[in-house]
C-alpha cells in the first residue's frame, strides 16, 4: 500500500473523512496528484460546460493539505493549479460523500465562507464527488458559474454521469496497472474494465430510436481502450450523444 506523508493535524474545519489514512491511501494510489493536465479529464470538464453553459470546470484530486487541479477548464492556472483543502468546497464532498448544489455561491451557508468564492469568483457552484475503486472519495468534478443560477434537473444528472465517468476512468487505469504488474491482463479483466465506462442502458428519447452496439476493435486480450458512449438529456428537449474515441 502506498506510504501517505506529510499529513496535517486533524483540524476541526475539516470533516474527519478527509484525514482517513484509507481515503488518502487510495488519493496516492490514483497516482494523479501533481500530474499534467490530461485531455481524456480536460475533454468531460468542456463537456461540462458545453451542457451547463457554466464558464469554469474542475475535476481535483484532495490529500489533506490541498485541492489538486488535474484539469481546471476556463481558469488561467499560471499562478499554480490547486488551493488549500480549507479554501475549497471539495472538503465538504469528501465529508458528506454527496453532491452539492449552491446556486448562490456567496450567500450559500455552507460555502459561502470558504476564500475560493472569493478568490476564484464562484457565483454557483455544483459539484460531485470522483471516488476510489473501493469507494472513498477522492475529490470532485464541477462547473463554476460567476453569477448566481438554478441548475436544471437535466443538467444536474449530467454532471452526475460525467463524475461517474472520471471515477470510471481511474478505476479503468489502476487495474489496468495492477494486471500488467502481476501479469494477469486477461481479456475477462479487459472485457470486465471496459464495460464500467458504458451505460448500463440508453434513456429512451421521446421522438428517437436509439440502440447501441459496442464491439471492441482490438484483439489484444489485455487490450483496454477507454472507448466509451452514453446519451441523455441537456436543455428541455434537448439530448446529448457522447461518442469518445481514444487510441493509444
């Protein structure tokens, strides 16, 4: 198991959950903090975006001292790409393990206090939590609007799929790692790994015929592609077709 360092105090600002050793056990084994920005994140955040209409879009990976900023879409990160785990509304992700919706950032109760309101000029906020293979929470995925704004229930579930797909793609990797350690690559695991990014059924779409088919081009049985689709609703009777194609 991956040795943890450097962890504070436990401070009662933060919720215990975010001091577990298991919790950040599981944030070193993902093996993202302090990485380069990567396009498979950087392409669910502008997708994000493109579905909300929001101007910033984060998915941040949280030890105990700060938020990580894998991807950080519509935000000038010259300055540095994470701020203290205090400052950030992604604590009370990992504290409570649910989504959080502030439509006004600034008068919000439990956001409102926080510096990143301030510092990043977050009018609404709505995050879900990115989780471990075993299920801690690792951080979260959210869009960042400037200006006080509802969500719509269509945009909600959305962002919701998109933080599923970002903990599917980090389960995807750290068992592909763990069999290509032990050897073990087998097209079951293959199989099995590429499966969890699909969804388990299309919505039906009034006014559409929709079917799906996935065969995957490879014959590598250790073969893991990241390839991955999934359909639902955007804007009143707007629907949304997302087709990701990835090729080593």
């Amino acid at each position: 198991m991956p040795m943890v360092t450097d962890v504070p105090e436990p401070s009662a600002e933060l919720p215990e959950s975010v001091l577990d050793p298991q919790r950040l056990a599981a944030v070193a084994a993902s093996g993202l903090l302090d990485t380069a920005p990567e396009g498979a994140f950087d392409d669910l955040a502008r997708l994000a975006l493109a579905i909300t209409g929001a101007q910033m879009a984060f998915f941040t990976v949280a030890d105990g001292r700060r938020s990580f900023w894998k991807s950080a879409v519509g935000l000038d990160t010259s300055a540095g790409r994470e701020n203290d785990i205090r400052d950030s509304p992604c604590h009370i992700l990992i504290g409570t393990g649910r989504e959080l919706i502030a439509e006004d950032a600034v008068t919000d109760p439990r956001i409102g206090h926080l510096a990143a309101v301030d510092a990043l000029g977050i009018g609404a906020w709505a995050g879900y939590p990115v989780t471990s293979p075993e299920g801690q929470v690792l951080g979260g995925f959210c869009v960042i609007d400037r200006s006080p704004r509802p969500f719509s229930a269509e945009q909600t579930q959305a962002l919701r799929t998109l933080a599923r797909t970002v903990s599917s793609e980090i389960a995807l990797r750290q068992a592909l790692r763990q069999a290509q350690h032990s050897g073990d690559a087998s097209a079951a695991l293959a199989r099995t790994l590429q499966d969890s990014l699909l969804p388990p059924r299309l919505p039906d779409a009034p006014g559409l015929d929709v079917a799906a088919v996935y065969l995957p081009a490879g014959t590598d049985a250790g073969e893991v592609v990241g390839d991955f689709y999934d359909l639902f609703r955007t804007r009143g009777q707007s629907w949304c077709a997302v087709i990701r194609f990835l090729r080593g």
